[in-house]
C-alpha cells in the first residue's frame, strides 16, 4: 500500500517504516509555538519568528551568547536553559501533528479501499439474462484538512546579538535563538511606550487637558513598573542561580530604593552603586 498523502511529511526511513516531519501551525505574523521544559520557567510559553535583522556577528557579541545563532538548538528566554528543538516542542504542535498525520493517513486508506474496490467491480456489468446490472461505486466530498490557531505575543522583539524574531510574555532574559541576555530590550520598549506617551499628552489640545493628563499619569506609573519588573525579575533569576528553587515573596520591595537594595545584597550586587542623584531620561533613542 502506497501512502501518497502521508509521503508529503516524510524525511526517511521505508514505506512501512516512514519516519515524518510535519511543519508546525504558525501565527498570523508566521512564528511558531515553543514551550519550555525548564520548572522554574514562568511562564513557559513564547514564540520564535524567522531573522528579521542581519547582525554582523563580532567577537565581542559571540562571547555574549549561549550558543551559535541558527542551530538546531533552542534557549528558554525566561531561564537561560539549553536545550534541542525538539525539547521546546509546543503540546499544542504535538497535538497538531498528529492530527495532521491521523489526517493524512486516513485519506490514503480511503484512496487504498477506493482503488481495491473499482479494480474488483467499479463499471463491471452483469448481461446475463434479459436484465443487465452494473455497479458503480460513488464517493463523497473528503473532510476537511484540520486547522490549527495561533496567535502572536504582546512583546516583540528582535535581538540585537543575532537578528532572531520573537515573542515572549512580559520580560525575558535571553533570545531564544542565540541565548544572549537581552533584558536591556525589554527595558529600551519600555522607555519607548513612556516616551511616546509624553509625547501624545504633549501634542494634545488646551480642549483635551483631562485626557492628556490621563496620559501622563499613566506615564509616570508605567516608569515606576518598568523599573520594578526589571529588578524584580533579575534578582529572581540571581536567586534561582544562587540555588533557591523557591521563589520568595519580594511584595512591592522593588519600588522602593533601599528595600531593592537590601534584596540584592543577599546576592553580592548593588545595582544602585554608579547612580547619582540628577534626574534620569527614559526617551528612547
């Protein structure tokens, strides 16, 4: 039996034993699913796009990174950890998978029995007798190929070391391509949306003073969770380093000067040691 619809997947082995590679759904902007295995990944999910940038890659960005840009391997943007493609397989691809094989397969079958059946009797017509029978064998529409839906992330970013596209929840460390921390992205889109929230308020007529001073307000709170989600997710991640599987409860320690400084002093750092006292420009660019 020839599995004609099931031979568009393969990648090896024989026509009993086929060995198959099935591409995974992608996002309407043509990324796809990748789910970390790392416990300590919160949250687990991201997705990875194609290279959006060319980055000449120096000595100096190569020595940032975990491992070489566009191998078959994968970083969790939210752990650092290592590991296969495969590793990072998304549940909902595997899922995917199979039902697109199941799919595949069934339709062969179908043209298997199909073919048995019009070779043994299909247009075959009885003349014995004053009556003639003929047999004709009708099939009906095929089902529908499954469908599978994927939706891009919030935070998109390019990475700066290697060029890779992706997306993550919140903040990552790490581009998932090439592994090099990448946290200051994060940051710099941070800076970014305050910045162009100034700079609506600003542009805003004397009519539409409530809404320009809603803009502002919202401004001066997202400086506040910009830079507390930043400390905050780094002094997790030099926790975990350090060792401590549980993750602490830090509150809102991180808005605050010197409750951040005592957090990380538990780590050896002071993240607060070349600040002066003038004022600091969020404006990206």
């Amino acid at each position: 039996m020839k599995f004609k619809k099931l031979g568009r997947y393969r990648t090896g082995g024989t026509d009993d034993h086929m060995q198959l590679g099935v591409p995974p759904p992608r996002t309407p902007d043509g990324r796809v699913y990748r789910f970390s295995p790392n416990e300590n990944a919160h949250p687990c999910h991201f997705v990875i796009g194609p290279v959006a940038a060319e980055v000449p890659l120096t000595d100096g960005l190569r020595a940032r990174m975990k491992l070489e840009p566009r191998s078959r391997q994968c970083v969790c943007p939210y752990t650092g950890a290592v590991g296969t493609d495969d590793d990072f397989l998304h549940p909902e691809d595997r899922d995917a998978a199979i039902e697109v094989v199941k799919h595949a397969a069934m339709q062969d079958v179908e043209d298997a029995i199909v073919g048995m059946l019009t070779s043994a009797f299909g247009g075959r017509t009885s003349r014995k007798g004053p009556i003639s029978i003929s047999m004709k064998l009708a099939r009906g529409a095929p089902p529908p190929a499954p469908r599978f839906a994927r939706r891009d992330l919030m935070r998109e970013l390019v990475c700066d070391h290697c060029g890779r596209d992706y997306g993550v929840f919140a903040i990552g460390l790490f581009c998932p391509d090439c592994g090099a921390p990448n946290l200051r992205l994060h940051f710099a889109r941070e800076a970014e949306l305050v910045g162009n929230q100034a700079s609506m308020a600003e542009a805003l007529t004397d009519s539409k003073e409530e809404l320009a001073y809603r803009l502002l307000g919202n401004a001066h709170e997202d400086v506040l969770t910009a830079f507390e989600a930043t400390l905050k997710t780094v002094y997790l991640y030099g926790k975990v380093q350090a060792g401590i599987e549980t993750r602490p409860k830090v509150g809102n320690d991180f808005q605050n000067v010197e409750k951040s400084g005592r957090r990380f002093a538990e780590l050896g750092l002071d993240p607060f040691d070349s600040l002066g006292s003038g004022p600091i420009n969020l404006r990206a660019g």
